[in-house]
C-alpha cells in the first residue's frame, strides 16, 4: 500500500532533487523554519504584556466629565495630556 498517489510521490522526490542540488538553500530554508518555530514557541510561553485600558469617561457636549467607571483591572485610569497635569504635583 503506497503512502502518496503517484503524482505527490513524484512531487517529494523533485523537491528532494532540488534541494540537493543547492544545499545553501536548503540550510537556509531549515534554518529559517527553526527560527520561525523558535519565535513562536517563545512568543507562546511569554507573550508580551497588553497595556492596560483606560477608564471610560462619560462628557457632556462642553466636554466636562459627567461620569468615569474603572478600567477593567479596577484602577482609575484617565488618560491625560502632560500639558493638563499642574506643576504643583
């Protein structure tokens, strides 16, 4: 019982021809691979941290706060600009 139809079979061995015959290539193209896998599999284990959310702020049509609820971490976070922030802090 053959594993592949005749024409994957076919196909295999080509790409094993090719790649014997520039072996450059071929090292290039494992190496790759390893790398991608390697990124991946430790992109898995420690992903990067997401910056946390801000909280929602509710304004009127003047832009005054009406109402603030806490970001998802329970934490009161409003994003400000530096030239909103008093000097006296």
């Amino acid at each position: 019982m053959k594993l592949f139809p005749a024409k994957m079979s076919q196909f295999f061995r080509s790409i094993g021809l090719f790649f014997s015959h520039y072996p450059k290539t071929r090292n290039l193209l494992v190496t790759g691979l390893l790398f991608f896998f390697l990124f991946i599999s430790i992109d898995t284990l420690f992903p990067v941290p997401q910056p946390a959310g801000y909280s929602q702020i509710i304004q009127d049509s003047t832009g005054k706060p009406l109402f603030a609820f806490l970001s998802r971490d329970d934490k009161w976070r409003m994003k400000t600009e530096l030239s909103e922030i008093s000097d006296q802090l």
